[in-house]
C-alpha cells in the first residue's frame, strides 16, 4: 500500500505511471505543487497546477496535469 500524498502547495510529487499512462517511463515527472483545480472531475481524478522539476530541484516548465490521486507518491 502507498502512503497518501499531501496536497499543500509546495509538496513535491512523483508523478508515474500509476498516476496516468502518459507518465509512464522516461515522462515521469518531480512536481512542484502550486494549486489542485477544486472544479468538479471524474472520481478519483484531479486537475493540478505545478512546476516539473529538474535533477537539482531547479524549476524547468510550469505544467497543469490531469491525474489519479492514488497514483501519486511523495518525493524523498
């Protein structure tokens, strides 16, 4: 079982595979939390505004995806 992730803005995430398809393999990201849309979505399913990050931490592109919650893991 995977531990809940905070969403507080700041929290850094891993976003995979298990988050959504489109993150599968090398299009994994790190991500910086700026907001979580509160528009009504599918279940489980959420829209979130960041900025993915680079090896060094450094912000390189600010991103709106569309993911599982549950598919999202707290980076270490």
């Amino acid at each position: 079982m995977h531990q809940q992730v905070q969403l507080h803005p700041g929290e850094v995430l891993l976003v995979g595979a298990d988050a959504s398809v489109q993150f599968e393999g090398a299009r994994a990201l790190t991500f910086r939390l700026i907001r979580v849309d509160t528009r009504s979505t599918y279940d489980g399913w959420l829209w979130l505004e960041g900025y993915v990050l680079g090896p060094t931490g450094v912000a390189l592109q600010r991103r709106r995806i569309f993911v599982r919650r549950e598919g999202l893991r707290p980076a270490l």
